[in-house]
C-alpha cells in the first residue's frame, strides 16, 4: 500500500498565481521561460508534490536540457515555487520536500568559450548593412549605430533595448558623455554609467535626428535581420548573433588591457558580491577617463580608415 503522508497538492491556480507574481516587470523573453517552466511543473507532478515525483521532476530537467545554467534556472525557480507555498501553507512537509530537491552536484572542466568575436567580424556586419540596398536608409543608420553601440559599450541587448530618447539626449550634454543606465532597465537591477566612444557621438545624434518615437533602438528588427543575413564568424564557427557583440566588447578589454572594475561596472557584469554591494562607487569622469585611455583608439566599421576623433 503507497503511504501518501507525504503528499502535498497544489492546484494549478496555486501555480499561475506565483508565475503571475513572478513574471512582473520582466523582460519579455525570461517570462516565457519562467512559464515554460512553470508548465513542465504541472506536467510533471499534476498538482501532487511528493520525493518521487520531485525526483521524476529532476530527471526531466536533466535529460531535457543540457546547458548548466538552463537546469539551474529550473530547480531554482521549482524551488522557489515550493518556498512560496510553505508561506502561503505552512506546512512542515514542504520544508522537507524543499531540502531535498536541489540539483546535483557535478563537477564540470571549466573551459574558455570557443566563440571568439572579432574586430574583423563587427566590421564585416556593418558593411553587410551598409551595403544592402533591401533596408531603407533610417533602418540602415539604426542597424549601423546598434552594432556600434553594442560593440562600443559591451551592454546587453535587452539594456540598450530600453534605453529612450530623454536618456540619449541627456547623455549627449554631457561632458564627458556618459550614457546613465537606471536601475530598473537593466537586468540585474545594477544602476550604471556607461561611456559614449567620441566615434559613437555622431552616430546617436543622427538617430535621434530621424529616430521612431520614444524609441532609440529598433533591436528586434535587427535581431530578425541577423537571423536571415547569416554572416559568418572569421575565428569561430556559426554566424554573428546580436549577443555576440558584447562578448566583442568582453573579448577586446581584455586585449587591450581594460580588465579592471571598470569594465565590470559599465557591462554591469560580475558584480553581485558583497564587495561590489557594500564597498564599490565610481566617479564618472574616472569611468570615463579609464574607458578612453584603452578604447580611445579602437575604431569600428567605417570609422576604421580614418584619423582618430580624440
């Protein structure tokens, strides 16, 4: 006879509620995760939480994806569901489940990304834009300064995607100019500056004259266009991405010697110790100052050819 003392039931508006709860203010893509990982859990386990249906839960999560941090994300946010119910229960039994269901421990080689990204490869995607006559001249021009603002700034798409034509028009009064990122428009809550490259000034500028609204960026359209362009990677298999220009950004620092906290702060990258939380603040003429004296020099795409702006 099955011993069902240990069950627990959920219904499925138990789990809806949470997800709902959890997708706020997210960005469009970690919510279709979060509820695609919600929708595994009621597959699974079918509104019954006990060890052995956890267990077949982990063993699904394992064989389906095979990426370290896709399986975190997911016992993670299984197991954040599992706290939020004891809050809302009480209930002992969840505690215990909840002590159990952790993802195992393996050991992995840890290995340098073999997808390196180039000057040569940033500046052959701007040349594939800037020579294609299927794009109408705004697009081009916003493709173009996408691609360098990207390049230039190592933010993520998702950042630059939210940024507004106040932000940019601000930034661009600034001396030294400095694009402010608020906390809320970045991933990991982290408020920082970013510095605008001399080369990028003008590129900006020209957006803002012939830009869409309260939008800077069109980054779907260029995330689309990049799908359908497939411009190959020179050191590297596979073709450009939108993502790949800020392992350019990571990639070229560390050739030039920017390798300090300023490079982390401006990606907004590594910076969730204590240390960074408690102790770490930065002027911004010394962000800017320290950015300019290794990136000054790098000229991009049709910037590359000509006499430096600095």
């Amino acid at each position: 006879m099955i011993d069902r003392s240990e069950d627990v039931l959920f219904t499925r508006d138990d789990l809806e509620s949470y997800t709902a709860h959890k997708v706020l203010g997210l960005a469009r893509r970690s919510q279709q995760q979060i509820r695609m990982i919600s929708k595994f859990i009621w597959d699974e386990l079918g509104g019954t939480l006990n060890r052995a249906n956890l267990q077949k839960l982990a063993e699904f999560y394992l064989g389906r994806y095979h990426s370290n941090s896709s399986q975190h994300k997911c016992f993670v946010y299984t197991r954040n569901f599992l706290s939020w119910l004891y809050k809302y229960r009480l209930d002992q039994r969840l505690l215990q489940l909840l002590n159990t269901f952790e993802k195992p421990k393996v050991r992995t080689p840890k290995r340098l990304t073999t997808r390196i990204i180039t000057m040569d490869d940033v500046n052959a995607l701007i040349e594939h834009v800037k020579q294609d006559t299927s794009l109408i001249e705004a697009h081009r021009q916003n493709f173009m300064g996408q691609v360098l603002f990207l390049a230039y700034t190592g933010q993520r798409p998702l950042t630059m995607a939210r940024i507004d034509r106040e932000q940019v028009s601000h930034s661009l009064s600034q001396s030294p100019t400095g694009l402010d990122v608020n906390a809320e428009k970045d991933k990991i809550r982290l408020e920082h500056l970013v510095p605008i490259h001399p080369n990028l000034i003008p590129v900006l500028q020209n957006i803002m004259d012939n830009g869409y609204a309260s939008r800077v960026f069109l980054d779907d359209s260029l995330r689309r266009y990049l799908q359908g362009a497939n411009i190959p990677l020179s050191k590297a298999d596979g073709r450009i991405q939108l993502k790949d220009l800020r392992k350019f950004f990571e990639q070229k620092s560390d050739e030039i010697g920017f390798t300090d906290a300023n490079k982390n702060f401006i990606m907004s990258h590594g910076v969730s110790s204590v240390n960074w939380q408690s102790y770490k603040q930065f002027l911004p003429e010394t962000v800017y100052k320290n950015y300019i004296e290794r990136w000054g020099s790098v000229k991009l795409g049709y910037y590359q050819n000509q006499k430096s702006t600095i």
